[in-house]
C-alpha cells in the first residue's frame, strides 16, 4: 500500500470522529482540538508521524497538514453548536472531504486517469456524506429525508472536488469550510427537494458532465464546475432550467470544436484544445447561478421569482450570442473593430464582422426559443425580452473588448460583464413588456 493512500486512510478515521457530534453536544469540537494540539506539539516522529505526514511535514518536522484540518474540523464544529449550522452538515462537510480524498486515493493505485480519479473523490465522498447525514439522524431521532441527504452530499463532494482541482493538497482546511459553508446555503434554499428532481439531476448532470470531458470540451475543472452547476439548477430551477442551460453549454462547445484546426492556423483557437476550463464555465454561467439561487430564495426577497428567470435566459442568451458570434464569426476575413469599425487582423479583441454579429442573433434567438417553450412564465413578449438581453450582452463583451480587455481585464471578467448586463436587460425589459399599462 502506498503512502499516500496509508495517509488517506488516516485522515478519512479521523474525519469518522465528526459522527459522535450528537453524543458530545457542545463539546463536539473537542476531539479535533485535542488533534490539533497533538499533531501540531506532540507528535513529532514515530509510527503515527509517518502515517499523516505530507512531504512539506516531513521537512518541517511538525504535522501541519493535519493540524489545519483539524482545526477546520472544529471550527465548523463550534459553527454547528453556537451559530446553528446543522449537525449533519457539519459531519457531512467533513466526511465528503477526507473520504473522498481516501476515495481518489484508491483509484490512484491502478490508474492516473485524471476523471477517474475525480469519480473515485465523487463516489466515496457522496457515500460518506450520505452515510454521516444518516448516522446523525439516526442518533437525533430525526426524519430520514434521504433525496435532501444525497442532494446536499452530492452537492457538498462536487464542491470539495472542484476547490481540490484548483487548489492545493495542504488546503484541505479552506475546502472543508468553504463546503461548510456552501452547504449550509444550499440546505436553506432546499425547501422542497423532491426524489424526482434530484434522481434526475444526477443522472443527466454526471452523463453529461462525462460526455463533456470524453469530448474534450472541457477540463476536469471544467467539468465539475459544469455538472455541480446543472445539478444546482435542475434541482433549485426546474428542467425548463436546465434546458436552457444545455442550450449553451451544448451549443457553445460545439461551435469551439467545429473546424478547430482553421482556427489555430488563424490565432483564434480556444487554448487546451477548446477544453473549457472553470474560469471559463464560471465567467459565462456565474450569474446565471446568482439568478437561480435568487430564484430559490425568492419567496423570502422582495422581488418576484419570474424576474430571476428572466434573468437567467438572459445571461444564457448573452453567453451563446457571444460565443456564436466569435467561434462562427471568427472563421470570415475582414473584421472590424467595433468603436471604429477600422479593419483589424482576425481574433483582435473587440474585432467583429458581420457574419458574426448574424450567428450571434441567432444564438439569442436559439436561447429566447427554448426560454419560451419551457419555462413556464415566459411569453413571446418575455422571449423577446430574452433576445435582446442576449445581443445586449454580445454587443458589451465586443465593446469592453475593444477597450479594456487585455493584461488588466481578463476574457473571463468580460465574459461576466456581458452576461450581467444579458441579465440586466432581460429582466428590466420583461418588466416593462409584461406589466400593464
């Protein structure tokens, strides 16, 4: 056995201590305090020395590694006892985390397969969550609400594994409170989970999370940054939501695919072979998510939920406007600068022509399509609204292109503003088509 997967294993048995939480009431945190205060003085060589220590560790002689999880272990503990995050939250955010690690760990003996790797993380890290949730009711004598159990455990892996991708291993603390935290959000706007939507956002957000990376249309990053996306808005949205959301995704990496090879001889490719990777996804869909998460939490805002779903067509349709318009756009010759309209060589940030600026009104009109037959309060009006969201935002990305994006402003940043302005302007626009006179 590998020393990596001996450390998991270790770190997964001390995360197992967070399933006691009940039993200990309020001292919940003093067993991860009290391995803390061991790892961190006390033990310094020796058999369990060997057993949790990180090559940093090894150098530093001190188990820093496992002091910072710990610590984080009981921070989210003295959250549940004194500010009122819930029990199972707190052992399910604990136990996604080190047995997914232990789960990623397992798979790395026989393969190096990156998406394997992530689907052991996933496997193992839901089971635990699921299994601690459980063992917490079991112990509190509270209902089984299974569907909310793996809804939140899945939810809570897809986060761990996602920050895991983007950070380091010696941040394990930072993930276990970050997905602490996030679950407790989704938890208070899960107020009506149902099996049928989480049956069904799993099955079709992981097929088509594993059909994205085997196409090579995103990276791992990429694709957990999707799938944990598209289960947030099946679940908290609807499928009418969700099929807007595919509209995109779908769409929008099958236009970066086509004719790749043209596009690199042009400068215009997308890097990693057009593998979308999570600054991308998030740079396109960020608002979107905001929009669904308001959606949720709408009963409890002064706004009515209709706007978000506006909102969030329109970000869609601002997100495939602008895709269409530079994948497809970028093919013709002759583009020219938006704020000047002097030619400029192809893949000039701010350059369009028109072909592109026809693919991106197609795009919004693809999307304000789709908003229209399936969500359920958008009207021809409302689609319209939809649309010229859409080229709102496809017109604010070629402008802030053309004069701020470069080494201070980002793709990804511009990308954000365009889709939050498609936003603004739907939900804005269907308030003004929709209300009566």
């Amino acid at each position: 056995m590998q020393p990596t997967l001996r450390r998991a294993g270790g770190f997964a048995l001390v995360g197992t201590v967070a399933v006691a939480a009940p039993a200990l009431g309020r001292a919940a945190f003093a067993p991860f305090a009290a391995v803390a205060l061991l790892a961190a003085f006390v033990i310094t060589d020796g058999p369990l020395f060997d057993l949790f220590a990180r090559p940093a560790d090894r150098r530093e002689g001190r188990l820093n590694g496992l002091t910072g999880f710990a610590l984080a272990a009981a921070g989210l503990a003295i959250l549940t006892t004194e500010l009122g995050l819930p029990m199972g939250l707190f052992v399910a955010s604990v136990l996604v985390l080190s047995y997914g690690n232990l789960g990623k760990r397992l798979v790395a003996e026989t393969s190096d397969n990156p998406f394997l790797g992530v689907a052991g993380f996933a496997a193992v890290g839901s089971a635990a969550g699921v299994g601690g949730q459980v063992a917490v009711a079991s112990l509190t004598a509270s209902p089984l609400a299974l569907p909310r159990f793996a809804f939140l455990a899945v939810a809570g892996t897809l986060v761990a594994a996602l920050f895991r991708e983007m950070l380091f291993e010696r941040d394990d603390p930072v993930v276990m409170l970050s997905t602490g935290l996030l679950l407790w959000l989704f938890d208070g706007l899960a107020t009506g989970v149902g099996t049928v939507h989480v049956a069904a956002g799993l099955a079709i957000t992981v097929a088509l999370g594993y059909t994205s990376y085997a196409l090579g249309t995103a990276s791992v990053a990429g694709m957990l940054s999707g799938v944990l996306l598209g289960l947030l808005v099946v679940v908290f949205g609807g499928f009418g939501w969700f099929a807007v959301l595919i509209t995109f995704f779908g769409v929008g990496a099958l236009s970066t695919k086509y004719r790749y090879d043209e596009k690199q001889r042009r400068g215009i490719a997308e890097e990693n072979d057009g593998a979308r990777g999570t600054g991308n996804v998030l740079g396109n869909a960020a608002v979107a998510l905001a929009c669904v998460l308001c959606f949720a939490a709408s009963p409890s805002l002064p706004v009515e939920g209709t706007l978000f779903q506006y909102a969030f067509a329109g970000s869609m349709a601002a997100a495939l406007s602008d895709t269409l318009s530079s994948e497809l756009g970028g093919l013709y010759d002759n583009p020219r600068l938006i704020t000047t309209l002097e030619r400029v060589p192809p893949g000039t940030d701010g350059g369009v022509t028109w072909q592109g600026e026809v693919f991106g009104l197609l795009g919004a009109v693809v999307v304000a399509g789709v908003a229209f037959g399936l969500l359920p309060d958008v009207s021809p009006m409302g689609a319209a609204a939809v649309a010229a969201g859409g080229l709102a935002g496809m017109t604010v990305d070629s402008l802030l292109g053309a004069t701020v994006e470069g080494a201070a402003v980002g793709n990804e940043a511009v990308n954000f503003a365009a889709t939050l302005i498609g936003a603004l302007v739907s939900a804005v626009a269907a308030l003004v088509v929709l209300t009566p006179p």
